[in-house]
C-alpha cells in the first residue's frame, strides 16, 4: 500500500533537489556548447594535428560511459592538476566535457546542410569570413540546430541522475536521502519520477514551439 503523507512532507527537498538537477544540467549544456565550437574549429582545422586531437577527444567521450567520465573528473584530475574540486564543480565539468563532443556532431551536422552556394556567395560579394560566419552562417546554422540540441539537454538532465554516486545531491539523491528516513522508496521515487517527466515534458513543449518559430522564420 501507498501512503504519500509522509514523503510529501520532504517537497521543498525535492524542489530544491530538482533545481539542482536543472542547474548543473544547464551549466554544463552551457560550458559543452562553447567547448562544442571549440571541436568544431579542430574539425575545420588546416592543421592535421588539432584534427587529430578534436577526433580523438569526440571519439573517446562517445565511446566510454558517463559515469567513467565522472569518476576521472572527480577522482583522477584533482591528482594531476593539484586541486580538489567539490562535487558540484565536478559534475558541472563531467557534463560539460561530456555534452561538448555531441554538440560538436550537432554542429557539424547542422553546417553540412547549409549550401555551399552561400559561402561562395559570401564570397563573390567581398565579405570578411568573420562576417559571413555571423551574419549568413551562424542564423541559417541556430535554425537547423535547435531540435537535437534541447534534445541534448534533456538527455543532460536525465545523465545529471548519475552525479549521485559522486554525492552531488541533485533530484535522484535527495530521494535516496529521503528514502533513507521515510523508509518509502517508492513513494520517493514516485515523486522523483513526476518532477523529471514534468521537467522533461516542458523541453519537449518548447522544441515543438521552437520548431514551428523556425519553420515560420524560414517561410
């Protein structure tokens, strides 16, 4: 039998819990996007090295699990860099270097469908390289990137559970906190469960209206 009396006391906890949880997932959205361009610049690169170092780095994020990469942020780089980073900043960063290499796929996706017509427009028509990447490039780009890349940060929000092994007491912890002093966890996951669909919910309502923006910009 469920009895939700008890656990909904702990509600303020699981708001708090999910702020967190909405915070380092847009944080590292945030820093993985910029860290994104930054792959995407080694990708483009006239020096085959740098190539090779954005390739490497992609294809090793892409191809180890999250919570490996956590446990090297937390664990392994505060010994190779002297400082210990707290939890939070760990996860923060574990993210972000984690969202970056899929973000820059999304951002070279998005570029391959821009037609080669417009750089060599750009071209014709004098303009600096600065200035066809801002002005012609970078709207066209935003437009076809915008559905893969809230899809990337729901994705974020749902890999933000893993933070709890490093005890970053995001949405999934503080139910296993409470769980631990109700001695309900399936009222507790239950109340977790409802919070990440509504959360998760909402960025699916804001692709679609991000979706039609787009068509109608285009139209």
């Amino acid at each position: 039998m469920l009895h939700f009396s008890k656990t909904l006391t702990f509600l303020p906890q699981f708001f708090t819990g999910a702020g967190i949880t909405l915070g380092v997932s847009a944080l590292g959205f945030i820093v993985g996007t910029v860290i994104g361009f930054g792959l995407l610049a080694c990708g483009r690169s006239r020096w085959r090295v740098v190539r090779w170092i954005g390739a490497l780095y992609t294809s090793f994020i892409r191809g180890t699990p999250l919570i490996v990469q956590i446990f090297v942020v937390y664990y392994v780089l505060p010994g190779l860099v002297g400082i210990d980073l707290p939890p939070l900043l760990a996860g923060v960063l574990a993210l972000s270097f984690n969202s970056a290499a899929f973000v820059a796929e999304i951002l070279r996706a998005g570029l391959t469908r821009i037609p080669a017509g417009q750089y060599e427009a750009a071209k014709a028509l004098g303009l600096k390289p600065v200035v066809t990447w801002f002005k012609i490039i970078m709207p066209q780009l935003f437009r076809a990137i915008i559905p893969p890349m809230v899809n990337e940060f729901t994705m974020l929000v749902k890999a933000s559970s893993i933070l709890s092994v490093i005890a970053v007491v995001e949405l999934t912890r503080t139910a296993q906190n409470i769980m631990n002093v109700t001695y309900r966890p399936v009222e507790a996951f239950c109340v977790a469960a409802v919070l990440y669909f509504i959360v998760l919910f909402s960025c699916s309502l804001l692709t679609r209206h991000l979706e039609r923006k787009a068509e109608g910009a285009r139209a």
